[in-house]
C-alpha cells in the first residue's frame, strides 16, 4: 500500500491539532511565553530523534504553526517511513521564538505517538520477512485517531484492516450468538451468505472462527477471510492446510497471542495475514526532542 499523506489523514490531523492547542492555550495563550519571550526574537530549532526508529507524522508539524497563525519556516530532512538513528535530525525550524516553543508540545506529541506506532510496526513486519504474511492493524484506536493511526502502520510497512463498521463485514462470535438466536440457526456458511446477500457489492465478507470444526463450516460459505481466533501452531498450519485443499482463495488470518516473540512462528504456519491490536494501542512513544540550535533577540 502506497504511503500518503492525504485528505483523510489532513483533516484528521487539522481537527485533532485545534482540539490540542485549544488544551494548551484555551482563550488566554502561552503565560510563560507571555511574561519572559519578546515577540521579535527568532530561532532556529532541530527537531532530533533520540533514539533509532521508523518516522510517521511529519506534514502535521507545518499544520501546528499554520494553526497557530505564526510564520514558522519548517524543512524535513527525512520523509514519513524512513528509518533514523538516534542523533539524527528530523527537521529544522527557523521562526518566532514563542511560537516555536507554544507549538513544541503538540508536535511531539504527534510525532512521537504516530512514530512509535510505525517503529513497533516495523518490528511486526521486520519478523515476518521471506514469508509470504502481511502485518495488518485492527480498530484499537483512539477515538479520533484511527486515520492518523492506520497512516503510521503503513509508514512501518504494515497493512490496514478495515478503517471502520462502514467498509467491510467482519463476522465475530457475537455476531453469529445474536444471529443464531435470532433464526435458530448458529451455521457460519448461512451467516456467510446472507452477509454476502445483503451487503453492496463490492465488499470483504470476514468471519471469525475459534475451532477447526467452525473452519471447515464457515469455509462452506466462500467468505473472502476467516479469521483463527487464539488457535496454537498446530491448529494453524492444520487449518493452512484444509484451506489449501478445499478453498484456495480464501485468506487465512490468524490473531490473538501474537507479540514479537510469537509472530515468526504464526507466520510460518502459512497464514496470510497477521492482525496485531498492539500496534495502535500499546506502541510505546519514540522519543524525539527540540533542540534550539540558535536564539536571535
């Protein structure tokens, strides 16, 4: 999947930049800023990474200044996906001192949240590499980040799931509990089709399964995926096999349990896809810093 920044991601980035500077700033301003900064004095400031990973979120920080209505010269030395080295400069800022140090914060605050959800992604797929598995995310986001979220996954070389309820049909064990009661009939192939059935064509049809019995049932359906809920290595690769020999085309996805120690492993069962909530929901920060390079008063 190409990486781009685009009109989901900016008006994303624009809303949640307002919402974090309104947190800073409310209708007073920057008090600190207020009692010891001169309007007139300018800097130049290094945004430096502090520690080696994978970069997302670079074209938000030139929305942080714009927003804040203040003319901050903003020049990236690396691009969202690139790999840096502790040490090394992300982008250099030149530009009113005071807004430069109000817009500090919610820049980092990006940069480092989306970063560390790219560089953890990087590791997923880092691991998974000479097989033929995709590293994909799921809706564990944020509320109000997931498009921001799912762009930093494709920075780390990842693939996304769905984005919403809206774009594809994922049948889980809820669903089928809530279905079966409702017709009296708990088969995952009828819930396949009828999903098939009522929804616009084209769309993903996914179901979940936890047991190679609920496979073999839901596979009678054609569905585009199945989902193996918590299934060890061995109930893996068996189900890599039934799939091979009576329905090629659909895509295994396994999930549940997966983590950096246990992703090679799955993928080497021959599943398709690996989706990992961790990689937006517990991806830990990278860290990055402002360094003020130079101060003009």
């Amino acid at each position: 999947m190409a990486l781009e920044f685009g009109s989901p991601e900016i008006a994303c980035a624009q809303s949640l930049v307002r919402l974090g500077l309104r947190e800073d700033l409310a209708d007073i301003g920057c008090l600190t800023c207020d009692a010891l900064i001169a309007p007139e004095n300018r800097a130049e400031v290094h945004l430096v990474a502090r520690a080696q990973g994978v970069i997302a979120g670079v074209p938000i920080g030139p929305l942080v200044f714009a927003e804040l209505g203040h003319r901050v010269a903003w020049v990236s030395e690396v691009q969202d996906g690139m790999r840096v080295a502790s040490g090394q400069v992300v982008a250099r800022l030149v530009g009113q001192l005071s807004a430069i140090l109000i817009g500090e914060r919610t820049v980092l605050n990006f940069l480092t949240h989306l970063s560390g959800i790219a560089t953890l992604t990087s590791e997923f797929v880092d691991l998974v590499a000479g097989t033929k598995t995709q590293i994909l995310d799921t809706r564990k986001t944020l509320p109000g980040w997931r498009s921001l979220a799912k762009y930093a996954v494709r920075a780390g070389g990842g693939t996304n799931h769905r984005i919403g309820l809206y774009d594809g049909v994922l049948i889980k064990d809820n669903h089928i509990a809530a279905w079966s009661r409702q017709i009296g009939n708990s088969s995952l192939a009828a819930a396949v089709k009828q999903a098939r059935a009522k929804s616009p064509k084209p769309i993903t049809i996914e179901v979940e399964v936890d047991t190679l019995g609920q496979l073999h049932d839901a596979l009678e359906g054609q569905p585009d995926i199945v989902l193996l809920d918590n299934m060890n290595l061995d109930h893996l690769r068996s189900a890599v096999e039934f799939r091979d020999q009576f329905a090629p085309r659909v895509l295994l996805e396994a999930s549940g349990g997966v983590n950096l120690k246990t992703v090679r492993g799955i993928a080497e069962t021959g599943v398709d896809r690996i989706s990992i909530g961790a990689l937006t929901h517990s991806a830990p920060s990278l860290d990055l810093a402002f360094d003020f390079f130079q101060i003009e008063s």
